[in-house]
C-alpha cells in the first residue's frame, strides 16, 4: 500500500501538493504492520458520502456534502481539528445551505476529544439522520452541511464528514467501544489510539491529525476515508468494515524529520440487525381550533427529530425490529395528546408499524390588565373597583393596575366603580375590550378628581318689638341674594369649599344685628357651614302728655305725664319743653306717671304747647304735647 505524504516545500508547490494529498515516493520506507485485521463487507454498513476542508478560521467550522446528499437513515461521523488545547466546541449542528441556513435538527454526539501539543481534534456521531433532500435538488444546489459552533475563534481549523448507509438507527445501540491517544516524535513514529472491541459486521472508524507536514502509512486492512493538508496540518480518516466479532487496532506511522505532535481516535459503529428491521411511520391527526401553526416535532428513541405537519405522517425506515419509544414535541400550549406525547411501539420484522397521535386544540385564553391613572385634588382615598362582565371584582388603587389570566378571547365589558362624587371618569366608567388569543389587552381609566363642595346655612333670630314685617335679604359673596324671614333660614349648595362673605341686609332702622350684617366664614369640602344673624328691635316709649290745662302766672303749675315702653328698655331719660324756653329733665327708673311743675309769668294771658319726650336707654325716644293756657291773679 502507498504511502501517504505531505512535505514541506515553499510557495505555489506547496499549496498544490498539501492540497491534493498526492503521493510522495520521496518519503522514508513504509513501515511493515503485520496481517490486515479487516476486510470490507460487500454488504451491511457501506460509506455513502465524504467531504471535508483545512484551513477554516472564526467561530464556525462548517462544511457541506456537496454535491450529494446522504441517504435518510445514515449515520454522519464529524471529526473537527483546529490549533489550540481545549474543546471550545458549544454545539455541532446540521443546516441546509440555503441562504437562511435552515436548522435541520439531527442529533449529534461527542464520541471523542483528545489534545496534546496545541492542537485539538473532536469527533461526533449523528444517526439515522433525517429532515434533508434525499436526493438533493441538484438545480438549487441545497446541500445538508454539517457544523461546529465554537466558543472562541480559531486562526486555523478543519472539518471531515462522511455518511455511512446500514448502521443502526437508535444510537445508544448504534455506538460502540471508542478510545483516543496522542504522543509526539521527531523521526517516523506511530500513532496508535489502542485497540478496541469491534462486533461482526461493524464499521471502525479512524482519524489521525498532526502539526508535522510529514507522510504517514496508513493502518493495513484500512480504507482511505479522507486525506487532508493545509500550511499547518495534515489530517487522515480511514475505515474498515469487520466480517466477524474481535478487536480492532488501526495504527498510523508517521514519518517526522522535525519535533511533532499527533493525535488518533478510533470509534467503532454497529450494524443494523441482519434480518431484523422494520418500518415505523409516526402520523398525526389535529382538530379543534387555534391548530398548532408550525406543526411538530417527532423522534424515535430520542434520536434525530423529524419535523411533521399538524396532519401528516414521517417514516423511520431500518429500524431493528423490537420496541422504540415514539415521541412527539413542540405541541401548543392550547393543545393536548390524546394518551400522551410518548409511545412506545413494536416494529415488525421485515414490516410496518404506525404510531398515531391524535392532538386537540382549543382557542387559547388570553388576559386583561386594568391600570387607572387618577390626578387632581382631594384624591379617592379607598381607590376604586374592577368588575369584568359584571363578576369577579377587584380592588384596584388610585394610581395602579389588577391583572386577570385566562380570560375566553373575545369580547369583554371592563367597569370600574366606588369612584368619588368628586371625581369623573374620563370617557365613563365602562369599556369594551377584545382579549387576543395568548395575548394581553389592557383598559386604562383616566380619573380626575376636584375638591368637593360644601354648603352653607343661613339662619334668623329676630327678638324685640316693632319687628320686620318684611324680613330681611342675604347674600353670599355679594351675589345670589335670597330673601328670609325674621325667624326663618335658607340655604346655599354646591358652593366652592373655601372662605364666603355672608351679608345680611333690608333690616329695619329700629333693629340691629349683633355682630354685624356682614361674616366671613369657611365653607367645608363636602360639608355643611351655618351661621346665625340675631337681630333685635327696639320700640320708642309711648308718651301721655295728658289733657290740655290752665294756669295762672306766678303760681306754681304742676301736672303728671305718662310713658310706656314695651320694651322696657329702661332706664329712661325725660325732657319736658315748657313752651316758655324753660326746659326739665330728669331719670325714671319704671314706667308710669310721674310729676313735674313750672311757675309761667305773663304780662298778659297766653298760652303755651309743653312738648313731654321719653328717651329709652338705647335712645329711642317718643313724645307728646298739650297746651297750658296761662291766665292773670
């Protein structure tokens, strides 16, 4: 078997010898291995697909299978190589590389890492891959591509993928016995990841990685998978297909002229049962409203998923006869599985069995959430209440918001009461919203609110003599003038809380308000103010002055007026105006009579008006007169 090689050469030569992988007869002599351990089964697991490439940098290793596509039901082993010592791989993924690189979904394993010298190498295992074209449309050029995410960018890097037809579907059946070594050597040395259990009719799967640009033997019995080469790396993967039950022990001699490090891995893939495999197609049947709009998922024996319409079928060809479990996922929340998401079913040899998922959905509920907003002055201090359709109240604060869940879609009357006379609602108290399907909607009430008004009372007390016939007017502020009884009130509404001028007028000359016609008050918010106007009036004394009279000049002339007061508003003063320009005064301390006397001298008879004036003691007066004729001795 030739020797594989790459060397060291500078310039153009270089890239198109590390590029070709071509054969070197330059190399140093091969070294012996012994007797082949392998031969290739005409039959089982056959290689399907390879592609591969070096000299990748970033974050993602990515290569596809151009130009053809695995088959539905193969198993993809990757084996990734980049500069650097630790496995910064986050996840291995396959997409379509279309222009949205669309997800596919397969599953894919590590199986091995190994890393020594600054270089590092990961393989993964992915089976009975499905959710790609098969075959792939050659006039779109869509291809599955297989890749690793990385968690830090590497300066140079390298993929090598193949599909394999015939291993087993379940991939904890699937994998066997796996191992990995490394070393390093300056002169021809062997790479040699140890030996490994391998079942009849199994693929071993090996793969080699050094930073050494030297030729390399590959293990007797071992089919070439893939070699690769850049400026820095050179990568081989063989394989061989075992006939019966052993061991498998694939070594690589590497020819190094300079220090070098190499890694290897040897995996082994088990075949499906000779004999024994069948056919399992999952199906789905969806009803109700609100279906699922981007349908679900299905898997076999938590292997590679399978995407399925909300009425549609996947089939899983190959698989061993015996029981799998089926499960489906990414069903909606609004929907449910009859009997469950998993079953488990037994796939008949050489035949076809069906599991049925039956879905139903139902519109799915949505919520409400109510927010007031409340501004101004004298603010409701308990809040206010939330009923939605008429039922389930809530409290809800002045300046806040109450949730309700699962609420039916659709139509809705949210109302909101307990709202403060002071305080309206801007556009009313009741809204009508529409609560989406597995959304939220929310009502806001705006509440504005203004110092409540208060009233005021006015009141009479009118006592004395000589009363009002008329009573008297009010007003408030000088304005809105009422009128009101001597002993009587009358009241005022609605009036801004605060301080009011209240005047009372129209009181008789005779009467007086204690206090004044005029009051400042406070009106309360939401109260009642009352203030009372005491009047009082005052009667004149009634004067008798008696009956005319004679005198005679120079006697002495003495009479008796009298007075009442019907107040008696004593004491009282009098004055008496004898008509001759002499004038008496005095006090009485009662009403009645009393006497007084006055000598008149004449000349010649004549005759004089006397004038009796009675004074109350808050001055109101009355008098009378009479005429005393005044005669000669």
């Amino acid at each position: 078997m030739p020797k594989r090689t790459a060397v060291a050469v500078s310039g153009i030569l270089a890239a198109a010898l590390l590029a070709a992988a071509c054969s070197d007869s330059t190399s140093p002599a091969r070294r012996a291995l012994g007797t082949p351990q392998f031969d290739f089964s005409p039959n089982g697991i056959t290689r399907n697909q390879v592609n591969g490439s070096l000299g990748l940098n970033g974050r993602v290793l990515i290569k596809g299978f151009n130009p053809t596509n695995p088959h539905h039901g193969d198993a993809i082993i990757a084996t990734f190589f980049w500069f650097g010592s630790t496995n910064i791989i986050d996840s291995v993924t396959d997409v379509l590389t279309d222009p949205s690189f669309t997800p596919v979904g397969n599953k894919y394993t590590l199986v091995e890492y190994v890393t020594s010298g600054g270089i590092s190498m990961a393989t993964y295992v992915a089976t009975s891959v499905q959710n790609f074209p098969d075959p792939n449309d050659p006039s779109t050029g869509v291809v599955l591509a297989v890749r690793a995410n990385l968690s830090d960018s590497v300066t140079d890097g390298g993929i090598e993928i193949s599909s394999w037809s015939g291993v087993e579907a379940v991939s904890a059946q699937a994998l066997g016995a796996h191992q990995h070594g490394f070393g390093s050597g300056s002169s021809p040395t062997v790479a040699d990841p140890g030996a490994i259990s391998v079942g009849a009719g199994a693929l071993v799967y090996g793969v080699t990685m050094s930073n050494g640009l030297a030729g390399r033997d590959p293990p007797p019995g071992f089919a070439n998978v893939q070699t690769q080469s850049d400026a820095a790396m050179v990568t081989e993967g063989d394989y061989a297909v075992q006939a019966s039950a052993g061991t498998a022990h694939p070594q690589w001699t590497w020819y190094f002229s300079s220090p070098s490090t190499w890694l290897a891995t040897v995996l082994t893939l088990n075949p499906a049962v000779s004999g024994a495999t069948g056919t399992l197609t999952a199906s789905t049947s969806t009803t109700g409203s609100s279906l699922d709009p981007d349908g679900y998922t299905v898997t076999v024996d938590g292997g590679s998923p399978q995407a399925v319409g909300i009425n549609a079928s996947v089939s899983y060809p190959n698989l061993s006869a015996g029981n799998h479990s089926v499960a489906i996922s990414g069903v909606a929340a609004n929907c449910t599985v009859s009997g469950g998401n998993t079953q488990t079913v037994t796939v008949p040899t050489g035949g076809t069995v069906t599991a049925s998922f039956a879905v139903s959905c139902v519109t799915p509920p949505g919520n409400l959430t109510v927010s007031t907003s409340t501004t101004g002055a004298n603010l409701d201090p308990n809040g206010y209440t939330v009923t939605v359709d008429g039922v389930s109240p809530q409290a809800i604060g002045i300046n806040a918001s109450v949730s309700y869940t699962n609420l039916s879609a659709g139509t809705h009357t949210v109302a909101i009461s307990g709202v403060a006379a002071n305080c309206t609602v801007s556009g009313g108290n009741t809204q009508t919203v529409t609560v989406p399907t597995g959304g939220t909607v929310t009502a806001s009430f705006a509440v504005s609110c203004v110092t409540p008004p208060g009233n005021l009372t006015v009141s009479t007390s009118t006592t004395g003599a000589n009363l009002d016939p008329n009573g008297y007017t009010v007003t408030v502020d000088g304005v809105s003038p009422q009128a009101i009884g001597i002993n009587a009130s009358v009241s005022y509404t609605n009036l801004s809380a605060g301080t009011h001028t209240v005047a009372i007028s129209g009181v008789a000359a005779n009467c007086t308000v204690s206090g004044g016609t005029s009051r400042t008050l406070s009106v309360p918010s939401g109260g009642t103010a009352t203030t009372t106007f005491s009047v009082s009036c005052n009667a004149p004394p009634v004067v008798n002055a008696g009956p005319d009279q004679t005198a005679v000049t120079g006697l002495l002339y003495s009479f008796s007026p009298s007075f009442t007061d019907a107040n008696n508003d004593g004491p009282w003063s009098y004055r008496i105006d004898w008509g001759d320009g002499s004038v008496s005064t005095g006090t009485r301390t009662s009403q009645g009579s009393w006497s007084v006397g006055h000598t008149y001298v004449i000349v010649l008879p004549r005759s004089f008006t006397v004038r009796v004036t009675v004074t109350d003691s808050h001055g109101a007066s009355g008098s009378d007169t009479k005429v005393v004729s005044v005669l000669l001795l």
